[in-house]
C-alpha cells in the first residue's frame, strides 16, 4: 500500500497507522516480518520518518523548538 508523501506531523501520523494496521492484517510491515506488535510499530516509526526525510532526532529537535 502507498505511504502518503510529506513531512507534517499528520502526514507521518497516517503513515504509521497504516504500517501497523498493515502488519495486525497480514503480519509484515513492509518486507520485514517483526517477532512482536512492539517491534512492529517501532519498524513502522522507521519507515514512516525514512519516507518523510526525517530522523527521529531532527523530529524530536522541531518539537522542542515549537
């Protein structure tokens, strides 16, 4: 399923939500296949930032600047 393009908050937010829901559906996110929901979800964070061009410090940097 395609990831959504951008950088928001909301952007990045709808694309984890589609990882994870992607993986409770069909046991994978992406090519990879978590042993656990945990490992899921921070596989999810992962790919979501990737495809924004942001890391999580650059993520955690703009909230504290906000």
């Amino acid at each position: 399923m395609p990831l959504k393009e951008g950088k928001s908050r909301k952007t990045i937010s709808s694309n984890i939500k589609k990882l994870v829901h992607e993986y409770d559906e069909q046991g994978h996110v992406a090519n990879s296949r978590p042993a656990s929901r945990k490992r899921a979800v921070k596989q999810a964070v992962a790919i979501a930032l990737n495809k924004a061009g942001v890391s999580r410090r650059q993520k955690a940097a703009r909230r504290k600047s906000h």
